[in-house]
C-alpha cells in the first residue's frame, strides 16, 4: 500500500470587528471600527432607516478606521454595519441602532 503526504498551507483570519457610531446630530453620524493590526483590502459601511429593507452602502479607504455619513434625517433611527475584506475573506460587524437629533427651531424640537 503507498501512501502520499500532501502538505497544506491556509491562512485563517481571526478578528473581533468592533463598531462604534458617535458624533450623531440631526443630519449625521460617524462611523468609527477597529480590527486590531489586520490589513484590510477594502471597508464599506452599510446603513438604512429601521424597519426598511434597502440598504445604503459607502465605501471607505481601505485602512481607514472611520466614515462621517451625512445626509441623514433629523429624529429618524438608522441601523449601520461595517464590513471588511481581507485575505480574500469577508468579515461583518453587528448592527449598531442609533437615533439622531431631533430638528429644533425656536427652541421648539419636532420630530
């Protein structure tokens, strides 16, 4: 009986993709994340009102840690996630809910 040794070579990526979104006013928000020493090939970061079903994407540069988004309507909840590729594999934060500031005129604050 012969046998044959075959020797495989794999590069497994283990990263604990954290999310954060701070800096929230009626019209945006940043997005900040952090993955340790691993090099990233590309980073896009996904949003959407809550409750919809489509989400926004936008990139980011790809050793980035962070992406202002704006455009945002003011006292809305909106959901954001990060999303990575690196060493050919995909990797996906969890979802972060956020609420932005409501619209104030005349020191009246609506909705």
């Amino acid at each position: 009986m012969r046998t044959r040794t075959v020797q495989i070579t794999a590069n497994f990526v283990c990263v604990d993709l954290e999310i954060n979104v701070t800096d929230i006013t009626q019209t945006s928000a940043t997005v900040s994340w952090s993955t340790g020493e691993t090099e990233v090939d590309s980073t896009v970061v996904y949003y959407r009102v809550t409750g919809t079903t489509s989400w926004i994407s936008v990139s980011a540069a790809s050793q980035s840690t962070t992406r202002s988004i704006s455009g945002l309507e003011p006292g809305t909840e909106y959901q954001f996630y990060v999303q990575l590729a690196s060493y050919g594999e995909t990797l996906t934060s969890d979802t972060v809910t956020i609420t932005t500031g409501k619209r104030c005129t005349m020191a009246i604050c609506t909705g």
